[in-house]
C-alpha cells in the first residue's frame, strides 16, 4: 500500500465525520426558531448590503446630484423619508449597513483572535508566563473600553480601521478568560496526560487537544461580540471618531444630532438607524444563544 | 414494617438512538418482593437496569422515563401517589445511600447540617420535634454514633472527610428519618477494599440491629453475599436468575451469573493463577500441557531508587506522598503494585513515566538516570507507555481511534506506513478486524474496546516497558477478565513487562509475577505472589487479604478482630 493514498484516505475519514457532525449541528440549530428567525434576517440584510450598489449605486448619496427635498416625510419615492441634505434614508441606511457590520466582523475578528491565543496560553502555561498573561488580562477587563477607544482613535486618527483596532483591542479580555478556564477544563482530562505519556509537546497539546475543544465555544462567542462590536461602532461613530466621509448607522445619528433632525421632529431620520442597530445586534445575540445551546446541550430548553 | 413488590415492572426511556428517537426498555418486564426485613443483592454490569429499577421505588427517575406495572410500596402504588404523599414517603418510608458519595453531599456546607436537612423537611406529625434545634442536634448526634463517626466530625465539610466517612455520612443522611427500606446503590464502589469491608459491616450491622429491608446494588457478587441474604441477577432488564446468596455463589446456573462469579478470583485458587477464561499463561499452574514455554530474557527494565516525593500541603505541612521507595521491574514480568486509595501508588507510577518530578532520589531506565530534559524524556516515553485508569477519559472525545492511535507514532515520526502500525496495533490489542474500528469515535465503543484502544495506543509506539494504573477498576466483570487476559498475553507472547497498580488483590493473583504493597508512602512487603498473598508477612498485607469478600466466607464473619481494629483506626483518622 502506498502511503499517498493511505493519507488520502484518512483525510476522507475525517471529512465524512466532520460533514456529518456539521449536518448534525445544523439540525439542532434550526430545531431552534428563534436562532432561526434571527439567521434569516441576518442573511437578508447581509445579503440587501452586499447587493445594495445594484439597486441603489453610490450617487445617489451624493449631496451634489440629489433631487428630492430636504427633510421630506416618508412617501411613496422616497420610503425612509430624506435626510437634512435631501439624500434617501433607505439608500443611506442600506448603505450604512455595510460600514456597520464590516466593522462588527472584523472588529469581532481581531479580538476574538487575540482573546483565543492569549486565553489559551495563559491556560496551558504556568508560572511566569501565566502569571504575567493574566495580569495583561486583568488590565484589559478593567480598563474602561469606550475611553481607551476614544484614545486609540484620537492618537491613531479617525477612520473604519481605527475603530475596527480600538473595538477588538478593547473587547478581547472576557473573551481570553473564558477560553483560559476552558482550556483548564480540558487539560485536567487524563486524555492529556495520556498525550503526555506518548510524549507530546506544547505545541501538539495545544493545536490537537485544546484549539479543537475551545473552538466551539469561541463561535458562540463571536456571534455574541459582534452584536456588541456594532453597537460600539454606532457609539464610537456618534462620537466623531469614524471616517466623516463614510456612512455607518451610528455617523447616520450623529449627523441626526447635528443638524437638528432629532429634536426638528424629522423622527424618520432618527428612528431607522436605531432600529437597524437594535434588530441586527438583537439577531446576533439570538444565533449566538442558539450555538451556544448546540454546543452546550445542558443549556437547551431553559 | 413495609413490603416492597415489582409486579411486572417495565421502565423505558425516550432518548436519542441511532436510528433516530426512540424508546428504550431499561427495565423490562421485571416482578420482585422485598418481604420487610429481608436482605436482596441486585447483581448485573453497567447498563442492566439495576440502578433505574431501584430509584423507581423512589419516583426518582429523570422525565424521559415511563414506569409500566405496578411499584407497590406497602400496599400503595408509587406511580399514582400524590405529590405530597410522595415527598413524605420519600425519606420517611424509604431512602436511598447514593452511588458516589463524593458527588452526592453538598461541597459548602457541613455534614451534620446536610443530615438534619432530611429532618427538617419530615418535620411534621409524630416527628414535629424536630423543629426544635436542640432535637435535630440530639438525633444528629445519634446518628452520628450509629455510623460509628464521632460527634466532631459533624462539623466538617465534605472535602474533609476521607471516602469512607463521607459514605458513612451518606448511611447517616439515609436513617435519619428512621425509614423502613434502604436502597443502596454501589455504595463500595468507588471505595477501596478496607473502607469497603467497614462500611459493608456497617450496613450489615444496621440491617440486623433494626430489622431494616435492604436492597443492594452492586456488580460484584462477593460484596452482596457478605450483606444479603437472597441475591437477584440482572441482564438487559431482566431477572436471569434469583436465589439465596450462597447457592448463587456456589452453583450457579445462568451463563451470566457464571460470568459475574468468575470474574473476581478467589484468592489461593490454583485455577484462577495467571490464567484467565480467554486465556492461559504458559507457565500458569493449570497450563494445558503442550504449551511450551517461551522464555525471555528478563533485565531491569524501570527502577527507582530512594524515590521520594513530597507535596506541600495547607496546614499540615509536606505529605510525603512516596517515602524513599527502592523498586526494581524487570522486563518479561508482570509486576502488581497494591495498596489502599491514598497509599501513593499514583503518584509513584506519575513519577516513573517522569509526569511528576521527584522530589529526592532517582528513577533509572535500564541503568541510566531518567533527565527531565525534553528530549531525553521523549525518547524515554517512547520506550515505556501508560494505561490510564478510565479509558472514557483517556481518550479525545472528538478523534476517532485511528487517530487516537495514530497519535503516538506521529509524535515520534516513526518509520513505515502509518496505517499499517495503527492496523498491527489494534490487532496486537485483539480489536479485529483492525479496520472496522478505524473511524469509530470512542462513545460508539464499548468499555472494554476504549481499554483496549488505549493499549493499542500505547503498544504503535512498540515499548519496552507498560506502566498501567487501576486498568479494569472502571470496567464492567466481564471485560475485566478480557483485558486482564489481554495484559498477559502480551507478557508472555512479546515479553512486554508491566507494572500494573491496583487495589484489587485478586488481580495481581490473575496475572502478576510479583506483588509490591504499599502502605503511607512506603514498600511495605514485596516477594512472588504465592509468597505474599499466600503467606503474607507484614501486618498491612494480612489487613488487606483479610477484608477481600470470598466466596467461601464471607466478608461478614471472616477476620472480624482485625476489621474492628482497622474500623477504629478510620474512625480517629484525622481531618484529611
């Protein structure tokens, strides 16, 4: 026998199991409606801003080329009403969905690596390196996350990627504890010792055992941080700290603040962007409860 | 006093099969009394419905369960209770000394309170005295004395009470409210064999001071013999046979009992010495004539010399876990180390795979200082393999057993087609044909197979030298044999020596070469088997031999001056 086709063969072992593991869990998963519904809506808007420049392309945000009305009501050409500057709030919203959850990705991204790596270091290392780890995580979990972001992105300047930065720099802490505790979990298993006694390195304990074992939680995790990145975004950006040029749904309420369509009783200006930002995080945090009930059955039906 | 009928009693389960949801029949069809006063063992392995049959008279059952047939508890029917009536049966009628009593108490709270809890709910009616604090202190005390503990030891917290005491606390929690039926389920189980034989005299003397019914679960037939009169034998939720407990012993009749009575040897029998029903060692003597012997040659393989290990413990100070231990395994030669949980015998075995680090002394490998260096002690751990205790833990729930086997040989880069060592392995460990068990994942394997796996894990890295802690103490009897068989085996046919640690003497009468006891950290006796078990010189061994239940006595009468002794000595241990 040779030994190509030997590897090939295992390799196919564990994709067959891998593919029905994951048929398994997608079952489960949409046995839960509400993780469902929020699925649903996420690929539907997800879907709306990736196609949106083949229904609405990008001049029709330009101030310059506009032809509706400032502040128009809602009405049959413009659904969503008209900004102060006579641009559609439907256009724009779809527009700002982009910003908004590019942003939340990558940002969640970020921290989510980081969290994983430092989590699972300070979990399988001892001593010194452990101990210096988690003094590094103890002052991330304590410093208070919107201000380091307001610093972060005074000192690196405004934009989509100093927000992505100071949001996953900020966020990735509570991540690393529960990937830490979860990689103590496993290593007291005595299938590690047995890795052990076969005479395995960190390196192998780490990549075969443990990533494998903290993965499933840390995808749970994700769908939970970017509902959170989002909302960081809107508030980092309602302060003046995104890119001015680019439309995000939280620069969508700052410019609602500044030009005085939130207390002008211009309500559609106001309301769509905040909605948006509260049905999307509300999705997110939905698909992730449903992972997370997959992953932990313990959880399910409470 | 009440009487406790099973009429036609069927339990089944709604849960996840492979094919689909399904029901299954964890109980099936079984009729059984329990006349007040009497004694009943409930024999079977994992699985037979054993433990579902006896928390069912309790209405215990998880929501998945559904009870057909009648419990009559007294002449009521358990099912059709009202929720009231129930919670004031439960307890007061009927109570239960649960499976792991370290799981069982609540880790935050102190013991005497966890035993006035059951008081305080029952306190209504002819007990509604127990609403004064200065009673529920009284009868705790009582109790106390009952389970042979000293008041004191009411104040403890569960971690601080040793595995006997917690059970003797479970015993007290049980008659707190004076019931008329215990059940207990493997209460020895996770004991070993002194504390075992102290709480069995327990239950024994409990039974027969306060006329109690008593149902007794266990696997072992030994320890149900030395409480119960009548012995009752489960498979696949069915009775297979029933009858009193020395005719069960002696002769019995069904296949399966046969299987369970064989599976713990008697010590002394020269038929069960190194051989087992699969398989008989050459030099066994009962050896089939013909088989010759094939000899191998026999050099020091692993020793340790003036080995000591200490932890620093809160409070107390350093505990020498291993107290300057000499100890020499030769290869060829199954070497069994025996001793009471807590003796160091783990932590002896974690410092000669080098898992620990010793604290004084040195282990050699085939004359040469073990290093701690990486490297030196990866090219150690190739040449000596470890078994773990519970093959359900030892094993990655997410590989499969081609790469839990395949994981060694890919650590050491070893030579040769991959497939084909992982293949030559399961075959070496008896898993045939190797290939069907290639993609299977460890749940989808019985005890025995993981076990199994585990050894085959260990056997690709082709090692000189097999250190094996407790390998069947989590398996059921009738595998325990098939593994044990396995470990000869490969002693006698490749000349792999082994140090295989163990509680049980009966083992090391199987299979061992030699037997080491140990005792507080120290070798106390070693020699040849025959020498030690047969003709034991230091006191400890005969304490250890003299609470193994056998067949032909006992435990309940058998050496009864040295257990008191031994009972007293638990009793005045201190706060662990």
């Amino acid at each position: 026998m040779s030994a190509p086709a030997a590897q090939g063969k295992r390799i196919n072992v564990a994709a067959a199991r891998r593919r029905q593991r994951a048929v398994e869990v997608w079952k489960e998963f949409a046995s839960n409606r509400a993780g469902l519904t929020g699925l649903i809506i996420l690929v539907f808007v997800i879907a709306l801003a990736a196609l949106i420049p083949l229904f609405a392309p990008p001049s029709v945000l330009d101030v310059t080329q506009v032809t509706s009305p400032q502040n128009d009501p809602p009405s049959l050409e413009n659904p969503l009403g008209t900004d102060p500057a006579g641009r559609s709030v439907l256009a724009l919203l779809i527009w700002g969905a982009r910003i908004s959850l590019v942003v939340g990705f990558a940002a969640t991204l970020v921290s989510m690596l980081i969290g994983t790596v430092v989590g699972m270091a300070a979990g399988h290392f001892t001593g010194a390196t452990q101990a210096v780890l988690m003094r590094i995580i103890d002052f991330f979990l304590v410093v208070p996350g919107l201000v380091l972001a307001i610093v972060l992105s005074s000192v690196i300047g405004p934009g989509v990627a100093t927000i992505v930065v100071a949001i996953g720099v900020t966020s990735w802490a509570g991540t690393a504890r529960l990937v830490r505790s979860q990689t103590l979990t496993v290593e007291s298993r005595p299938y590690i010792e047995r890795a052990w006694a076969l005479g395995a390195g960190d390196g192998h304990v780490i990549t075969k055992h443990v990533l494998p074992a903290v993965m499933p939680l840390v995808l749970a995790n994700t769908t939970l941080t970017v509902g959170s990145a989002i909302i960081a975004e809107s508030t980092l950006s309602f302060l003046g700290l995104g890119d001015p040029s680019s439309i995000s749904w939280g620069a969508m309420l700052k410019s609602a603040l500044d030009t005085g369509a939130a207390t002008g009783g211009y309500w559609w200006y106001v309301m769509p962007p905040g909605l948006a930002i509260v049905v999307v995080v509300l999705c997110f945090t939905l698909v992730g409860r449903a992972l997370e009930s997959v992953i932990n059955p313990t959880l399910r039906g409470r | 006093m009440l009487r406790l009928e099973f009429r036609d009693v069927r339990i089944t389960y709604t849960t996840q099969t492979a094919s689909g949801r399904g029901e299954i029949a964890a109980v099936d069809g079984v009729s059984l009394v329990v006349e007040p006063g009497s004694t009943v063992g409930l024999a079977g392995e994992s699985g037979c419905g054993k433990s579902t049959l006896a928390v069912s008279v309790l209405r215990l059952l998880p929501a998945n369960a559904k009870v057909e047939g009648k419990i009559l508890l007294g002449d009521e029917n358990v099912s059709e209770l009202s929720w009231g009536r129930l919670r004031s049966v439960r307890w007061t009628e009927a109570s239960i000394v649960f499976q792991g009593a370290m799981h069982s108490l609540n880790p935050v709270r102190k013991v005497r309170d966890q035993i006035a809890e059951a008081l305080i709910i029952h306190a209504k009616g002819v007990d509604a005295q127990y609403k004064q604090e200065s009673a529920r202190t009284a009868r705790v005390n009582e109790l106390l004395e009952q389970v042979g503990l000293p008041k004191a030891k009411g104040l403890s917290y569960p971690h601080e009470l040793s595995g006997g005491q917690k059970q003797r606390i479970m015993i007290a929690m049980a008659l707190a409210c004076d019931p008329d039926l215990i059940i207990a389920d493997e209460p020895t189980t996770a004991l070993d064999v002194v504390v075992q034989a102290q709480v069995l005299d327990l239950l024994t003397a409990l039974v027969r001071d306060r006329g109690l019914s008593l149902i007794m679960i266990s696997h072992d037939l030994s320890v149900l013999a030395a409480t119960c009169e009548r012995i009752v034998v489960m498979q696949e939720g069915r009775i297979v046979e029933q009858g009193p407990s020395l005719k069960i012993m002696r002769n019995p009749q069904h296949p399966h009992t046969q299987a369970l009575a064989s599976a713990f040897p008697v010590i002394g029998d020269l038929s069960s010495r190194l051989k087992l029903p699969t398989y008989t060692a050459p030099n066994a003597p009962h050896a089939e004539p013909g088989a010759a012997s094939v000899p191998h040659e026999s050099r020091p393989a692993l020793a340790a010399r003036d080995l000591s290990v200490t932890f620093s413990a809160r409070g107390s100070g350093a505990v020498r876990a291993v107290d300057s231990v000499n100890l020499t395994c030769n290869t060829g030669e199954i070497v069994a180390l025996v001793g009471q949980s807590g003796s160091g015998k783990t932590t002896l075995a974690r410092t000669l795979l080098g898992l620990q680090k010793p604290t004084s002394g040195e282990v050699l490998f085939e004359g040469t200082p073990l290093s701690h260096k990486r490297k030196a002690l990866k090219v150690y751990r190739r040449a000596v393999q470890f078994v773990l205790q519970d093959p359900t833990a030892a094993l990655n729930p997410k590989h499969s057993v081609y790469e839990a086997v395949a994981e060694g040989p890919r650590l050491h880069k070893l030579d040769g087609d991959e497939r084909d060592i992982v293949a030559a392995a399961l075959a070496k460990a008896e898993l045939n044909p190797p290939e069907k068990f290639f993609t299977a994942i460890p749940q989808e394997l019985s005890g025995g197979q993981r076990q199994r796996v585990v050894i085959a894990g260990a056997l690709a890295l082709e090692p000189e030298f097999l250190v094996a802690d407790e390998p069947v103490a989590s398996l059921d009897a009738s595998v325990r044999a098939g593994v044990l068989a396995l470990l000869l085996k490969l002693k006698c046919e490749l000349g792999l020596g082994a140090l295989v640690i163990t509680h049980d003497l009966g083992l090391a009468w199987n299979i061992a070469d030699r037997v080491v006891v140990m005792y507080q950290g120290r070798i106390v006796e070693e020699g040849p088997v025959e020498e030690v078990l047969l003709n034991p010189q230091h006191e400890y061994t005969r304490r250890l031999l003299s609470v193994v239940p056998t067949r032909e006595s006992p435990v309940a009468t058998a050496g009864a001056p040295l257990r008191e002794q031994a009972l007293e000595n638990d009793a005045q241990d201190g706060v662990r």
